[in-house]
C-alpha cells in the first residue's frame, strides 16, 4: 500500500517503500506537526545521497548524525535528541531483526505481539505502539490476528485518531479536529 500523508510525493513514496524510513518516521512523531516528522526521512536520504539503512545508521558517528539532523531545515526540534533516538532505535533493529525494520512486524504471530515488539523500540511507550500498530495494519496491510484490538482505540476502522487514519488533506483535517478536542477535555 502507498502512504498518501499530505507531505511531498516523493516523501511518500520513500515511506510506502522504505520500512525503515516509516520506522523513523514514527520516531520522529513528536513535539512537530506530523508532516514534518514523516518528510524527514526523506530529507535524511537526501542529505546521505541514499535512503540508509539501520545498520548504516546504528553505525553512524553520533555527532556527525547530529549535524545532518541539525542542519537548517532541521529534520526534528530537538535535533540531538532525535538523532539519539533514531540511532538507538537502529541499534535495537540491527541487534534483534539482523536491520531489517520490516522483522519487526512481517512474522508477528497476533496483534498483542506486534504492539509487544514494537513497544520494545527506545521511545516507543504503549500509546505511541498502538498508533504504529494501527498505521501498518490500515495502511500497510500489517494485519496479524487481533491487531485491531491490540491497536486499542487506534485501530477502530472509521477512526480519525492518528497518524494511521490520514490519506489526504481531509482526513489530516480530521484527526487534527479530534486532537484539538482531546486537548480541550484534557484542560477541562
């Protein structure tokens, strides 16, 4: 399946191909608005002359990665710390799915275990988990037995929650309404 986040073409199709690059895309997903965190691999590829991989990644001299993160247009907010995540979280890849980003869902035996293996990932909590549970099994045809449940709210088909629910500009819209209104109940 294709992403199809509002954000530059070629950024989606990086995502639709590239499992690594929507890992870190997810990683990415904090404290910026959604499209700038999902287009970042993209610039990442770009700014390394390729879309690397999580062993290139694990590897990488942390302070010249924070350079390329850090670099005007920043790739995340917080560029040190990002850069950090993204390494340990190639590290994790490299240590326990030989780099493969897509081990760590293509064999998940049911829903419980995905979100299990992915709540293993440095920075990934139990709602961040969920949502990239729900991410790959509405878009990315990631669907082991009781993902859905697993998912939690996220995976609720018709949703507009997250990350997992956007395909165009609409349905951005959407989520970005129902995020408005979890934060005003929230305060209220």
């Amino acid at each position: 399946m294709a992403m199809s986040l509002p954000i530059d073409a070629e950024a989606n199709e990086l995502l639709s191909a590239d499992p690594l690059a929507l890992l870190i895309g997810m990683v990415l997903d904090q404290q910026i608005p959604l499209e700038k965190a999902f287009s970042s691999p993209y610039v990442l590829a770009q700014r390394l002359g390729h879309a690397p991989t999580a062993a290139e990644l694990a590897e990488f001299d942390p302070e010249q990665l924070v350079t390329i993160f850090a670099t005007p247009p920043a790739l995340h907010r917080f560029p040190k710390a990002m850069a950090a995540r993204v390494q340990e979280v190639c590290r994790a890849l490299v240590g326990t799915y030989d780099g493969d980003a897509a081990d760590l869902w293509r064999d998940a035996a049911d829903g419980k275990e995905l979100v299990k293996r992915i709540a293993a990932l440095p920075g990934f909590g139990k709602q961040k988990s969920q949502i990239f549970a729900a991410l790959l099994g509405k878009q990315y045809g990631v669907q082991p037995p009781g993902w859905r449940e697993a998912a939690g709210a996220y995976g609720e088909e018709g949703s507009y929650r997250s990350v997992a629910d956007i395909v165009d500009a609409e349905s951005l819209d959407r989520v970005r309404a129902f995020k408005k209104e979890m934060k005003a109940a929230a305060k209220g």
